[in-house]
C-alpha cells in the first residue's frame, strides 16, 4: 500500500500556495476550482513516487453554530 495523498490544513490557499512552491519547492499540480474554495494539489519536484499534498481550505470544514444559539 502507498499512501498517494495527504491533506494540510491551510487559512490561506493562496498564500500557501506561495509558501509550499517559493519556499519549500513543491510544484503545483492540480488547482481546480470547486465554489468558493479550489482543489489545489503539490507534489515534490522530486517525482509523482512521494505524496502529493492536498492544501485544503480550513473554511471549507467550519461549521456555523450560530443558529444553535438562538
């Protein structure tokens, strides 16, 4: 068995985005959009062999609890 994804938890697609390709050296594979948020993908340089991460958007998995409140 080999594990081909995994989720990181992200505030900010964008911003790491930029962070996990500038600055770690990942490279983006997959960036499509779905709503408001995006199915982004980042593999390493190093070959589809690794996993790929998944940068995830918190947002897409809060729960608004608000109307439990009234």
């Amino acid at each position: 068995m080999q594990i081909r994804l995994a989720s990181v938890m992200v505030e900010n697609q964008e911003k790491a985005l930029r962070f996990y390709t500038v600055t770690l050296g990942f490279v983006k594979n997959k960036d499509i959009p779905m709503g408001q948020f995006r199915w982004l993908t980042v593999p390493s340089r190093e070959g589809a062999e690794g996993v790929e991460l998944v940068l995830e958007s918190m947002s897409f998995f809060r729960i608004d609890v608000t109307h439990c409140l009234r």
